[in-house]
C-alpha cells in the first residue's frame, strides 16, 4: 500500500505523486482536504471517503 497526502501547502513535485499510478499490485491511498472545488480527477481512484468534518461531502 502507498500512502499519499494531497493538499495545497505541499510542495508542486510532491503533489504530483498522487496522479502517478503505483507498481503491479499494490493498492494507492490518497488522503486529501477538500477538492470538490478543485475538480481534479485521479486514475485508478475507485472509490471516495468523505469524513464530513465540517463541509458537504460531494464524491462525483
């Protein structure tokens, strides 16, 4: 398993690392804040967990 955050104060290089696909067989984790207003789409991401912490939840 890959684990990957994804949020605006992390460095661009860094970011990016969420949208590469991992090796064969092992499974991609992206924890992320709020990017409903963003709307960016990450491959192989076949599903979405929103913690409701303070916002709407909007996953496609």
């Amino acid at each position: 398993m890959q684990v990957w955050p994804l949020h605006g104060s992390l460095h661009n290089s860094d970011q990016l690392q969420a949208f590469l696909s991992p090796p064969q067989g092992v499974r991609k984790v992206v924890v992320a804040t709020n990017l409903a207003e963003t709307s960016i789409t990450l491959p192989g991401i076949v599903f979405g967990e929103c913690s409701g912490g303070g916002g709407s939840c909007n996953l496609w």
